[in-house]
C-alpha cells in the first residue's frame, strides 16, 4: 500500500546571491567598458531643465542585457501553468541574451588587450540596438504571461467529485477495494456459496469483513475514496393540504385530488429516456472534516498532486471546506493532504472566489428579477 512521504528538504536560493555578486561585477565592467567604446556616455538627463542631472548611459548595457536573461530564465522554468509557446519563447530569448552577454564579454576583452580605444563598426551597430532589442523581448514576453495567468484564472473549476474520480483513477493497485463502490452502473457480481459468515451480501469470500466495502443497502451511498457508507438524503414528506396533488412537469401548479383522498399524493411524472448520472460530492476529510481512513488520503493526496497549479489545489480545497473557509483552515487542509502552499496565495485564490460567487449570486438575482417583471 503507498504511503504518504514527509515534505522534503528543497536547496536554499541564497548561494545564488554569492553567485551572482562576483558575475555582476565583472559583467558591469565589461558592459560598462564596451559601452565607452561604442559611443555611450555620460549624457544630460533633462537638458535646459536640470543640467546637473548627468548620467553614464553605458550603465544601461548591463542592467537590460543580464536582467532580462534572468526573467526569461524564471518564465522558462517556472513550474505555472504556461503555454507551449510561451515557454518556447522564453527558453530562445534567455539562451539568446546569455549568448549576447558572452559576446560583449569577449568584444570588450579582445578590445582590450589589443589597446583599442574605439570598437569596429560592426560591434557599434550590435551594442548600440541592444537595448530596443532588450525592451521588445521584455515586453513581448511580460504580455505572453500575462494572457497565460488570465487563462489559467478564468478557466472553468473542476466539477465536484472530479478531483476523487481522477484520484480513483490514478490511485495504486494495492488500494484496500479494488472491486470499487457498488453504484447504479455497477452491480455486484452474485456469489454462488451465498451469504455466510464473514461475507457481505452479494460479495466474494472475506467481503465483508472489517475495513472492506460492501454493498450500499438501500438508503445508502457509498463513499468515494474509502470504506464506509454515507447515508443517503431522505425523502422529503408530503405536504398536509388535502385535496390536492402535484401536477406532473409542464402542466398546472396543482390538480384536484380524488373526492375521499385525504392530504397530497405523489403524482406520475413522465420519466426521461436518460438521466445524467450526478457527480459524487467530495467527502470533507482531515482537520475540518473528521475523521478519515487511509485510502481516502491517499486518494485525495494523489488527487492534489496532479493538478497543474497551486490555484487549483486551493479551489479543490475550498470545494471541499466551502467557499466561506478561513485561509487558515485551507492551509491546514493542505498540508494535511502533503501539499505546502504560500499563505499569501491562499489569501488572493480565496479572495477571488468570493468575489466571484458574489458575482454570480448578484447576476442571478438580475436575471430572476428580470424574468418576474417579463412574467404575464
């Protein structure tokens, strides 16, 4: 059976500081250097306005070159939801502009010690349409991630049950049922010895003992992702206004009863050829849901960890708490489940949310209004 693994130990990010200081000096200079030689240089800001505002122009150079390298680097290589395209481009634009560092890196050496004071023409044209070239690429690529997290947002969220049917899916072999939960589509095949000792009804030898699923009785749903049974929703009673009985679909709110029958009496209505089979509802487990057994962990677990992104993970675990859960309780929820999640993002997903259900709520008041007033 698979267990659930202890949150690793990822490498710290701040070497990566005591990296980069030592490559930004000497890319500076370089750039820096490069740049004299091809015409940039200490230029007014804000001439006629502010004389003394003067600035060194080759220090823009090493700002856009290697900056953008970095930001092209963490788009391609970031684990959110991108498209292909975007990743694409991100990857030749980063492995292009650490390219151009290195050129101007070697330009500016060879210049050096060869004793120039000026470099060749073809160098002056490369360096001086850096950085237009540096600010198309920036942009292009900040407008691509934009329009990819726009996506990402307004995507549809999974419908209930989704997450525990892909986890059902996708869980082990060695799961404690792998007969799975007795439903309408499937019935359990009939055991030829009969019902015994240590059998439930309708199952193999050893079905029915502790810890394994049997056969929903009537008045009873099974549970997704695990033993035991949730009971079913009882049947609504009837209303005591006698005389009456309700109409089948499409026709008049009420009928007359027949003379004698007291109270309402359920009426025939047609039934459709085919009916959609509902989807299960997730089964709130862990702090905010009680108790719960293995395997409803390990498929809710295996569940979290295929979504794409942090922002659907925490829309699965308000679908579960509810959208009115506290960040607090959805952070426990994950990491109950072996999923770490920033707060800060729990916060801006549970805030959008709730706007969003508002929205609706607000949209469908509108339309509920509207088909009043339109009514005859």
């Amino acid at each position: 059976m698979s267990t659930l693994h202890p949150p690793v130990r990822w490498p710290r990010r701040w070497p990566l500081a005591l990296l980069a200081l030592p490559a930004g000096v000497a890319t500076w200079s370089g750039w820096v250097g490069l740049g004299e030689m091809t015409g940039f240089g200490p230029v007014k800001l804000l001439p006629g306005i502010a004389d003394t505002v003067v600035i060194n122009s080759a220090v823009t150079l090493p700002i856009g070159v290697e900056a953008y390298a970095a930001f092209a680097l963490s788009a391609w290589l970031t684990s959110a939801p991108v498209s292909a395209g975007t990743r694409r481009f991100a990857r030749a634009s980063a492995l292009a502009a650490l390219g151009l560092g290195m050129f101007g890196q070697v330009a500016f050496h060879l210049l050096e010690v060869a004793g120039a004071s000026k470099a060749p023409a073809a160098v002056t044209v490369l360096v001086s349409c850096l950085p237009v070239l540096v600010l198309g690429l920036g942009a292009a690529l900040a407008h691509m991630l934009h329009r990819d997290r726009l996506a990402a947002q307004t995507s549809p969220s999974r419908a209930p049950g989704a997450t525990v049917r892909a986890a059902t899916a996708a869980a082990p072999a060695g799961d404690p049922d792998p007969a799975g939960p007795a439903g309408p589509d499937h019935e359990p095949e009939p055991d030829p010895a009969g019902p015994g000792p240590g059998r439930g009804p309708g199952r193999g030898p050893g079905r029915g003992a502790p810890g394994r699923e049997t056969a929903a009785p009537p008045g009873a749903a099974p549970a997704h992702g695990g033993p035991g049974l949730i009971p079913a929703p009882a049947p609504a009673p009837a209303p005591a206004h006698g005389g009456l009985i309700p109409a089948p679909a499409g026709g008049p709110s009420l009928i007359p009863a027949p003379a004698g029958d007291p109270g309402l009496t359920p009426a025939s209505a047609p039934v459709p050829a085919s009916q959609p089979e509902s989807p299960p509802a997730l089964v709130p487990v862990g702090r905010a849901g009680g108790p719960r057994s293995r395997a409803e962990g390990v498929a809710t677990s295996v569940a979290l960890a295929s979504l794409p992104s942090d922002a659907d993970r925490i829309r699965t675990a308000l679908t579960v708490l509810g959208a009115d859960a506290a960040p607090a309780q959805v952070i426990d929820w994950l990491r109950d489940h072996g999923v770490s999640v920033a707060p800060a993002n729990v916060k801006s997903v549970t805030r959008r949310e709730r706007a969003r259900r508002a929205q609706a709520e607000s949209l469908g008041r509108v339309v509920s209004l509207t088909t009043r007033r339109t009514e005859p």
